[in-house]
C-alpha cells in the first residue's frame, strides 16, 4: 500500500544489503554511487542533526530548546530535500524561502540583548555553547557540501541558503547560552600565547 504524503516513513528492516556494491538509492528510488555529492551533502546534514541531539541530551537552557528541537525536525525536511533530483519547484517536500524567514528572526530574536561583538569569539564557555560551537562548524560543512552537490549536480538553491541561516544561528545561540549562565565568553586574544611565552621566558 502506498505511503501518503505527511506520512511517516514505515521501515520494517534496517540492513537491506543493497548498499555494499557501493551504490545507494534518492529520495526518488534512483540509484547513484555513495560517492555522489548529494549523498555527502545530507550525510553531513545527518551528522548536524546528530550534534544537536547530544546537545538536547543534556543541560541546554530553556528558552533555546523548542528552537533546537525545531531545527532538527527542519533539517530531516532538508535532508530528503538534498535527496530527491532537483529540477526545479514541485510537489516534494523542499527547503521553503518561509523556513529561511523563520530562521532570520530566529537570529534576529536571540541577537538583541546581546552585547556587541567587539573581538572574535573562541568556541567554548559552558558545555551547552560548547556543543553549539560544534554544531555551527557541521552546519557551515554541510553548506559546502550542499554546495559543492549544487555546482556538480543542481540542488534546490534554498537548502544551502537554509544551512547557511543555521550556522549563523547556533553561533548566536552559542552566545545566548553563555549569556543565559552569565559565563564571560571566550575571545581571541591576537598573538596573546606568542607574547605569553615571550614574558615567561624574559622573567
């Protein structure tokens, strides 16, 4: 019996066999090399999502939580975007230019109370930024990866625009979760270890 359209996918066995010639199937059934760049691209989306599931797993501050757990039902929908050929605007469920709105005042919303940047921020402060700073640095790899699928085989032009919203946003949310604990954010001080080391060895 065929699937509807917003059903959930049924899977009744996880190992199929059908990947160890080295091949894997689209979204749409065809069969491609695991080497094709859209399978990297939504490989890396997968690893994203993951990030941000050991991420939940643990303490995160409340007032990011409901945008986390968004952000991942969102990338799954960018994941089988990325899987099915593009060929332009269609019935599957694509990457929308309303989900890259909602992740602009995402950004937009969580920005405002923070204090301006004025250094370069080092990844880390509490675990919770910590784990963010990892996520953004997935998310800007998926990018290019999407990318990369883009030039060599055509994607849907928002799913990279998207993935490049998230990585800005989980680098925002990196700062609100420092913030929120009231933990002083790690900077980039130019040089500093070079001149450390200079006066360590002058005294």
């Amino acid at each position: 019996m065929a699937r509807e359209r917003d059903e959930p996918v049924r899977l009744t066995r996880i190992y199929t066999r059908g990947g160890d010639a080295g091949e894997t199937s689209l979204g749409d059934g065809s069969r491609v090399p695991k080497l094709d760049p859209r399978i990297q691209a939504y490989g890396v989306v997968d690893e994203l999502n993951s990030a941000l599931g050991v991420l939940l797993a643990g303490e995160v501050p409340a007032a990011l939580r409901p945008t986390l757990e968004r952000l991942q039902n969102e990338l799954f929908d960018v994941g089988a975007d990325i899987s099915v050929p593009w060929a332009g605007p269609d019935e599957r469920l694509r990457t929308t230019q309303e989900l890259v709105d909602v992740l602009e005042a995402d950004c937009d919303r969580f920005n405002e109370p923070l204090p301006e940047l004025k250094s370069f921020v080092l990844p880390g402060g509490t675990p919770a930024a910590a784990q963010l700073h990892v996520a953004r640095t997935i998310a800007r790899r998926a990018e290019l990866r999407a990318l990369e699928a883009d030039q060599a085989v055509g994607l849907n032009p928002l799913a990279r625009i998207y993935l490049n919203r998230v990585s800005d946003l989980l680098f925002i949310l990196a700062r609100a979760a420092n913030a929120e604990a009231g933990h002083a954010e790690p900077l980039w001080n130019p040089g500093g270890s070079r001149r450390n080391s200079a006066e360590n060895a002058e005294s």
